[in-house]
C-alpha cells in the first residue's frame, strides 16, 4: 500500500512523498500523528 501511494502521488507542492510519512499515516495506533481534517487529500476528486 506504502508503494502504491509513494509511487502514485505527489504532495501540494509536487515533490514525492516520503515512504515513512504514509507509514505513520497508515498506522492506526498513532492518531496523534494523522494530518488534520482541514490537512486531508481528498483522493475522491482523483479518481
């Protein structure tokens, strides 16, 4: 999944996104580390 979202996107400013950024996204057990609400990519508009 880390790869898929590496590989297919990049951040606002168009650079790549670090692998370890998703991870910790990805994890559930770190919530404190989620970007907020108003921070989120809404990937529906891109699909």
């Amino acid at each position: 999944m880390v790869a898929i979202v590496v590989n297919s996107f990049l951040d606002k400013e168009g650079k790549d996104i670090s692998p370890e950024t998703v991870k910790t996204i990805l994890t559930p057990s770190r919530t404190e580390k989620r970007p907020k609400p108003h921070k989120r990519i809404d990937i529906d508009k891109m699909l």
